[in-house]
C-alpha cells in the first residue's frame, strides 16, 4: 500500500515541508512567529546528472517555486 504523500506525487521531504507549514499557520500569532523563525533554513543543494553536480540553489526558493507551479497548475 502506497502512502498518501507518494500517491499524491511528493517526495517525503516535501511532505513534512507542507505538514509543518500548516502546524506553524494554525498556531495563535504570538506562537506563530516564533515557530516560522524555527522553520526557516539556509539549506542548498544541487540535483547531479551523469556524475556531475549541478547548479546549487537555495531550498527554500525551490521551495517556494514548486509551490507556486503546484497552485498554477492546479487551477
């Protein structure tokens, strides 16, 4: 049987990504914006092909990227 978050096409780093969002936004604002300081991360990598590393980009703005082409291409 397949998870939910495979079925739906996300990788489980994704996953968790979106699932914390969601916790951190349902917190009081107070809460909230100490737990969104938490989640913010200066993580970089790079996809490699053929044995060579690619460019590095930053996770969050990929992030962020996937999101927005997730809701464009929902709609």
């Amino acid at each position: 049987m397949a998870f939910t978050w495979k079925a739906a096409g996300l990788s489980y780093n994704r996953y968790i990504t979106v699932a914390s969002r969601v916790v951190r936004r349902s917190l009081k604002e107070d809460k909230r914006i100490a737990a969104e300081r938490r989640g913010e991360s200066e993580l970089r990598f790079a996809k490699w092909q053929n044995g060579k590393q690619g460019d590095l980009k930053n996770l969050n703005e990929a992030n962020a990227a996937a999101a927005s082409e997730s809701v464009a291409s929902s709609s």
